[in-house]
C-alpha cells in the first residue's frame, strides 16, 4: 500500500502503521467532534477578521517607537473580539507565555495586596515570579502577599479553603486552565466559570486573571466568556497558530489591560508605543490558523493516549476522557524507554531530524531533562515536541504538532523506537 510504504520510508514498520490503523478507527467519532470546534472557531477568528475590515495595509512594518501602528491596534482588536474582552494586548515586545503573566499580575497588583491560587501550586516559572521561590524583583519583594488553596484529593475545588482564603487584602485570584506540567486534571471552561462565580460570590470585587496557556481554541469558549478579567498566554503556543516567532498577549477588560500596557512600557506611554518589527503577517496568519493548527494538536494527543494505555503505559488524559488542553503525558517507567520516546519525536521532525536528544542537567530543575524538539520556531510548543524530567514515574510530556499527519508520524515513530529497543511489544494486531 501506498502510504504504508511512505511511512516506512519514514522510519515506521508495517507493525507499528498497522496498529496504528487499528487504534484510529476506532477515534473517528472524536475526531470529528474535534473538527466541528476547529469549524465553529474558525468562524469566530474569520469574523473577528471581517468585522474590523482587516486589510493589506496592516502587514506593514513599524519601527522606532510605533506611534499609530494601525497593524498592532488592529490585530489587538481582532484579538479582543475573539475573547470577547473589551481591550488586548498582544506585542512581540512581550517575550513569553511567563512575561505575558508577570505583566498581568505586576501590573494589577500593589504593595499589601494579596494574590490568591485557588488551584493549587502554579506553573513553575510563575514560582520566582511570585516569590513562592525566592527570587529578585519578585512580587513578594515589592509586598504582594501569595495565599494558595489547594485541590481536593480528587482534583476538584476546594470551595471551602477557596472561602477561608479570600480576605480584605485579596486583590486578584489566578486560575491555571492547564496542568501543564503536574499531575492534576485540566479544567474545562465551565469548571473554570463556576470557579469564578463562587469567588465572585465571596468577594463581589475581586480580579480574576485565568493562565489560558495551551487551553486557546480547544473548547468553542474561552475563560473570558465565562467572567475572567483577563486571559493570559503565549504566541509561540495554540494562538500563534506556529507562525508567531514570538509574542504573548493579554485579553481583558480595559481597567486591566491599560495598566498592563502601562507596566509594559511605562507610565504615561502604555500600549502608544510598541513597534511591530515586520511581525504582523506572521500574528494575523498565525491567528487564523490557530483553530486548525490546536485542532491537530488536538487530534495527536488523543491518538497517544488511545496508542500506548492499551499497551500498558498509563496516560494523562486517559485514553477515553474529554480534553481541556493539549498536552498528553505518557508514562513510560524507565529512563532508557523515556530516551527512546524522545529519540522517536526528534526522528520524525522536519528541523534538526539528524540530532540524538540525551538527558541533561538543565538549570533549575533537581533532576535531569530530556526533550526532543525539531521546530521551525525554537522552543515553540504548538510544534511536535516532547519532554520530562528523568525521575519517577519516568514520564514524558507530550504537545503540539502543527499538522495532525506530522503528530500521527511522530508518535508512530516514538513506538518504532521503543519497540526496536524492547522497551514495547511487537506483536499489536492479531
Ligand atoms: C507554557 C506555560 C507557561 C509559561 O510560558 P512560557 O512561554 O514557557 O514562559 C505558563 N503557564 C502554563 C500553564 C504554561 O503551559
């Protein structure tokens, strides 16, 4: 057959193409679920294009301090009646999903406020930001205080440590949509809106900001729509649609996001200044394929899953559960089969194919890191990559792939290796 043949050039055996088959028959039905929001979110970007008479005249570049850059105020427009939010930030001067953050919090919180996670610990890096690890410059050395309620056992809220933590100094409240890198479940947006409403119901005044991270195109809803001051995330993840070299953004009500343009800059200059550097064709395009692009993301983590639980390997999410984001951890039990994972990511991607990844001691982490990445944009999630650290339960984290046929390929090929290896069976389909 024709394509079995392509995939062995590839690097994939009849065997590992044939089960491969197997499982995806069997996905049909989701995937074309998945299809149907990528359809609708299509629709609502295409809009958002239409409504505010996008044209060529915004892909020019700006330079200098980029007074009336039409292209960026455009696209934040663009940005904010996709979320439904009243203002955006989204600027190439903000570096990553980090900064997006740091913005966003730095510039809504003041000395002897309080910042509460009612989800549990954040996302690493947000740790030196916020002070959890002591850092420079941190948020707790300016004399924001940091109150967190964790999750019940069972993933779910704790509405009664969430009561007990919000006081008269609690200003703003972050919500992470994704696990990122933990173990616990990702929240859908519904969950996220209910979570808002109780806060609210505590505290009438309190800010919600939500961490949208990888969470962007997934449900046919975002936080915003749901009663979140802002949403928050990075380009060079869902929303920049693998185009965006670059770039984080900040959807929100205007009070927010003025004063994020205001941090982000300076006092009196806010989102006036900001020089656009050429990036607008790339945002705009990477924009508009972002619905598509997360949709096969989407599509490469429920095939993992479906691939390796019935092989034995323990999945999150499991093989069968609804997603709220796009990343997939697999749980592989041993360094050498976590290496041979990765070795299979790297083969298949279309930059540095050649490369072998090795475990390294990566700074700031107690153990070493693995991560396979061939990527167009360096560091970019919304491209096949795969990482974890190498310690119990010795598991990989999985994301992205800018089309649905390079994922499907790339976890065939992370199979391959570990079957090669004798680390995975061979004998799949009677
Ligand atoms: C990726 C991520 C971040 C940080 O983004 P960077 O671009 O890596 O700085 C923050 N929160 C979550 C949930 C993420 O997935």
């Amino acid at each position: 057959m024709e394509l079995e043949a392509m995939y062995q050039k590839l690097g994939v055996s009849p065997q590992v193409f044939a089960y491969g088959q197997h499982v995806l028959e069997r996905l049909r039905g989701r995937f074309d679920e998945i299809d149907r929001t990528a359809e609708y979110n299509q629709g609502k970007v295409l809009a958002a294009m239409q409504e505010n008479r996008l044209a060529a005249n915004h892909f020019a570049a700006t330079t200098g301090y980029g007074y009336d850059d039409e292209g960026r105020d455009n696209l934040e427009r663009i940005y904010a009646s996709v979320f439904h939010t009243e203002a955006a930030l989204v600027r190439p001067q903000i570096t990553c999903g980090t900064h997006a953050l740091t913005v966003a919090l730095s510039a809504n919180l003041l000395p002897g406020d309080e910042l509460l996670s009612p989800v549990g610990a954040p996302y690493d890096t947000l740790e030196e930001v916020i002070g959890i690890r002591e850092s420079t410059c941190s948020l707790k050395e300016y004399g924001v205080t940091y109150a967190q309620a964790d999750l019940r056992p069972d993933g779910g809220f704790d509405f009664d440590a969430i009561r007990a933590a919000i006081n008269e100094r609690t200003k703003l409240i972050t919500i992470q949509r994704s696990k990122g890198y933990a173990t616990r479940p990702t929240f859908s947006v519904a969950q996220i809106g209910e979570l808002i409403a109780f806060c609210r119901s505590v505290k009438p005044d309190v800010k919600i900001m939500v961490d949208n991270c990888y969470g962007e195109f997934v449900e046919t809803v975002e936080p915003s729509d749901v009663g979140a001051d802002m949403v928050v995330g990075s380009l060079i993840k869902n929303p920049g649609g693998g185009l965006a070299p670059i770039g984080g953004y900040i959807c929100g009500t205007k009070a927010c996001v003025e004063r994020c343009a205001y941090r982000l800059s300076a006092p009196g200059l806010g989102r006036e200044v900001g020089a656009n550097l050429g990036l607008m064709p790339a945002f705009y395009q990477g924009f508009f394929l972002a619905p598509t692009v997360t949709a096969g993301a989407l599509k490469g983590a429920i095939f993992a899953a479906n691939l390796y639980e019935p092989l034995g390997f323990s999945c999150v999410p499991g093989a069968e559960e609804k997603r709220h984001d796009i990343i997939q951890a697999v749980t592989l039990g041993s360094r050498e089969a976590m290496v041979a994972f990765c070795k299979g990511i790297q083969a298949a991607a279309p930059v540095d194919s050649y490369v072998t990844p090795e475990p390294w001691a990566m700074p700031g982490y107690d153990s070493e890191v693995i991560m396979a990445a061939g990527a167009f944009v360096q560091g970019s999630s919304i491209e096949l990559s795969a990482d974890g650290p190498i310690r119990p339960p010795y598991a990989v984290y999985f994301q992205g792939g800018l089309t649905w046929q390079h994922a499907k390929l790339g976890i065939l090929l992370s199979l391959q290796k570990l079957a090669d290896a004798g680390l995975a069976p061979t004998d799949y389909v009677s």
